[in-house]
C-alpha cells in the first residue's frame, strides 16, 4: 500500500497525461465535452495509481494510458443514447451485409437480414433515433422544420398547446361527426363535397357539422369545469 504523499505525487505526475489525452480524443471526436473527458480520465488514472503494481513490468505512465482512455471510453458511451448492444448488433450486420453484397453482387435487404441476424432492424431503428442532428446537415428523410425563425417561442408554444387541446376535443367526438369537421375545416372541403366523400346528402352532413360543433363547445365547457382554479 503506497503512502499517501506518494500517491498524491503520482496523482499530479500523470495529471499532464489525462490532459493529453484528453485533447488527443476531443480532436478525434470535436462534439465532446473536453472538461467531461478529463473528468473521466481522471477516475482512470487515480485507478492506475491505487492499483499499479511495479513488478509486473510496465512503467506506470504505459499502465495508466490504458486505464484513462478506457476511463474516457466509457464517459463517451454513457452518453450514447443507443445501447452498446445496439450498436454492435448493428456494426456487426453491416459487415456481414457488405460481405454478402461482395460475394454475390447486391446488397441483402433489411428483411433478409433479419433473418440473418436476428434484431439488426430494431437496432438499426434505435440508432436512427439515437443520431443527433446537427444544424450543418440535412435533416433525415421524413422530418421537417418550420421555417419561421422570427416567431415569438412564447406564442410558439402557446399555439402549439392550443393545437393539442382542439386535437383532443375533437378525439372525443362521434366518429361520423369527427370525420365531417377533419374534412370540412383541416381539409377545405365545403360541408357537399363531405357528404359526397362520406355518401350522405348536403343536409346531413350540415347536420353533422351543427352537431360536432355543439358537442365541441359542451366538451369545451367540461375540461374547463375540472381544470384546477
């Protein structure tokens, strides 16, 4: 068991070497946090120290490398939103994909490799959703962003909640008279062309509408009795 005027000397020694390597890892991946990795380091190398053993050969320095980049490694992975399950799933299915593309000309579908390899689609689907996006890239295939910049967020927000409350309003309607309003006011259709996509006459789906608005105005009244004073 070292001292511990000893142990803090070693602590301090190696200190410039968590550093080190900290900066080497943020120039390899810049998104990371160079504080985080140095902090991360730091249980590495203080690991080192406690259980370093000089008779064993290597010099302290070569054996405390090895701890903090395992130390930081781990700190990155933590922040992984994907499991490393996931990823090496994933990693794994892919080389074997390529592979199977190489030999017989084209690339296996995500289907076939299922079978393959089974859980590659649901860990392929957990990496998509773990990527972060980053305001420099195109935004992946399917998602979409407003591109009013100069709005107030307040109002933003506050629309939005709006937004939320009519769609749950509307939810509790009959379905007839719910599909009469989706169409009439978030489709445009005039209240003859409804009735003619639902197969009922101008006058009931008049009827319908009349009706989904009274029935939004009464479930209106009924969240605005329970909601807290």
């Amino acid at each position: 068991m070292i001292e511990a005027v000893e142990r803090e000397e070693r602590v301090r020694t190696l200190l410039p070497l968590a550093r080190r390597l900290a900066r080497r890892l943020k120039r390899l991946v810049p998104n990371l946090d160079l504080d985080d990795l140095v902090g991360d380091g730091c249980v590495g190398m203080i690991r080192a120290v406690d259980s370093f053993d000089p008779t064993r050969g290597p010099r302290l320095e070569e054996y405390a490398r090895r701890l903090i980049v395992g130390a930081m490694l781990n700190g990155v992975r933590r922040m992984d939103p994907v499991s490393e399950r996931a990823r090496r799933i994933v990693r794994d299915g892919e080389n074997r994909r390529y592979a199977i593309a190489a030999e017989r000309g084209d690339v296996p579908s995500a289907g076939e490799m299922e079978v393959r390899c089974p859980g590659y689609r649901r860990a392929v689907a957990a990496a998509y959703r773990g990527q972060p996006l980053s305001l420099d890239a195109p935004l992946p295939i399917g998602e979409t962003l407003s591109g009013n910049w100069s709005d107030d967020p307040g109002r933003i927000v506050e629309e939005r909640s709006e937004r939320e409350w009519l769609a749950a309003l509307i939810a509790g309607l009959p379905p007839r008279q719910r599909q009469v309003v989706l169409l009439h006011y978030f489709n445009g259709k005039s209240l003859r062309a409804v009735g003619r996509q639902l197969a009922i006459s101008p006058q009931r789906a008049s009827q319908l509408h009349t009706s989904a608005l009274a029935g939004l105005k009464r479930l209106s009244a009924r969240q605005a009795r329970a909601a807290p004073p």
